[in-house]
C-alpha cells in the first residue's frame, strides 16, 4: 500500500479520553502502556500525549510544495516516526478502531488509529537505537544548570534545585548541520520537549536555531540581529513626565551581534527596528531579537 502524495500513514494505539481534563476539554491520546486500571488517577496530558506511531505507508511523490520546504526526508514502512502534537489533526484522521476492552467507569477505551502525517512534520524516525533525522530539524540535549548559577555569592540558593535552561542545549543530532556538540541557541518557543528511545530532547527546525557557542566563541546565524534597546523615555531633557500614550514610537537600540548572512547592518549601527522575535538573556546582558528585514532605518556611527 502506497501513502497519498506527500504525507505517511502511520498507526499508533493508545487510550482514548472521552472525559473531561482539567483545562482542556478535547479528547486526549494516551500511551499504550497505561493500564485502564489505572484511570481513576487525573492524569497531566501534555505528560502523556504520545507523539509517536509507526509508518504503514509513504508517499507516492514529494509535491513541489514539499521540496520547497527544505526536501523532507522519505522514511520507511516499519519505522517509528516521532512528530510534534499538533501534526496530528482531526481532518487527517483515517480511522480509528477499539483494541480490546470494556469502557471504564470514566469512559476510557482501548484504541487504534490511523492518521495522515505530512512528511514535513516528522522529526525523525528510530530504528533500534539509531536516529535518523528528517531535514532541516534537529535534536538538542537540554543543559541543566549548575549549582553555582542557582545560588548568590552568599551562598544562598536561589531556588530548590537545578532547571533546564529554557534557551539553549547541547546539538545532539541534524541532518547536515553541525559536527561535535556545541552549545545551540533557540528562539523563544520554537522548541518542543520530545521523548525518544527513553530520552528528552528539545527538537525544532535548523532555521530556529539563533547563536552558536563552542569554547569560548559566540557566533549569531542567518539573518538574525542582537540588539542592545534604548531604554524609553519617561521624561523630557528639562524635567517634564511623557505619558505613556505618548511614548508609543519605533524601539531603537544599538546593534550588538550580527548572522553570518547579515549584509547590510553592522556591530556598533544605530538603528530603530520592528517585527521583533523576542528576547535573548544572557550572561552577558539582554539583547532583542531582530531579523534584517525588520530593520526600519539605521544610523552608522
């Protein structure tokens, strides 16, 4: 059997939520491998979503649509395709079937189902122990911080235990992207917490990766833009308060890093900017986050 055009079919069973969860009211997938005697416990959804299945069929052709879009990789019938979540909607559902079992008291059942998965959104795929990536995403290893930067030079800490860091991790796996494991830096929120073979990476496009670190080199990519902003001023030269109504103007602020594929703006350009992606802390400060094409008007000193 062949998958139609550009997408997989995959399969994946779970149980199927028909109740109510706090804070969300759609039905929920769930892994396999929670008992139905289990479910008289309220069970987190983002914990137990399952982002896996595997691949019954694959396309026919890859549209031009597909190739456009950094030509994804076309995996094989049998092996486990990982993806995020929101792949998963309801107009490409194909079927879905009960396994076994009676409903339970909160009316929980045993299912299988079938979905269209575009091939663009697959991350990856596992074959054993092996990774095999789909182009133009990649894999990080979360860093957890260290002792020293959750506690004051005092000695206190500053909360209970070490966290992930929420804007960087370790580059794992790619496609063609990087050799080694240097230090990558995201976008806010264009990461996703994935599990595979056992372990949690953080996974999204090449093309949200910001900064790379490796040693002690820091080098900002593509046609991203750090910028040091302006703080807004509150009050005129001679003393006089601006209200905030009127204060609403373009941000401005002086350019502190630039990507390799940046042409026209350069380290040290004063420049006022919109469209901007977020912020960037740092060690060494905080920086706003700009692309090239949001630069409205530069002044070079």
């Amino acid at each position: 059997m062949k998958g139609v055009l550009d997408n997989y079919i995959i399969e994946l069973d779970c149980l199927y939520e028909t109740g109510l969860i706090v804070g969300n009211s759609s039905s929920q997938f769930f892994e396999k491998t929670i008992s139905l005697d289990e479910k008289d416990i309220l069970y987190n959804p983002n914990k137990y979503k399952k982002t896996y299945a595997t691949i019954i069929a694959t396309p026919q052709r890859l549209t031009e649509r597909c190739e456009k879009e950094g030509g994804a990789t076309v995996f094989e019938v049998g092996d486990t395709v990982h993806f995020y979540w929101s792949a998963l909607n309801k107009d490409r559902e194909i079927e879905k079937k009960q396994i076994w079992g009676e409903v339970d008291k909160n009316g929980n059942i045993k299912m299988s189902f079938t979905y269209l998965l575009p091939v663009w959104r697959a991350i990856c795929v596992t074959r054993g122990e092996d990774i095999v990536m789909n182009k133009n995403f990649i894999l990080l290893e979360p860093i957890i911080q260290s002792e020293d930067e959750i506690k004051t030079s005092s000695g206190l800490f500053l909360q209970s235990e070490p966290k992930k860091h929420l804007n960087c991790g370790k580059h794992v796996h790619s496609y063609k992207y990087l050799t080694g494991r240097p230090v990558l830096y995201f976008l806010p929120n264009s990461n996703s917490e994935v599990t595979i073979n056992g372990k949690v990476y953080y996974a999204m496009k090449e093309s949200d990766i910001l900064a790379v670190k490796h040693d002690n080199s820091f080098k900002v990519l593509q046609d991203y833009i750090l910028i040091s902003p302006e703080p807004e001023k509150e009050k005129t030269d001679s003393g006089v308060f601006i209200p905030e109504s009127h204060r609403k103007f373009l941000p401005k602020g002086e350019v502190a890093f630039v990507g390799d594929e940046v042409s026209d703006v350069a380290i040290g350009d004063y420049v006022t900017f919109e469209d901007f992606l977020g912020i960037f802390e740092s060690p060494i400060g905080d920086f706003i986050i700009v692309k090239e094409s949001g630069i409205v008007y530069k002044q070079i000193k």
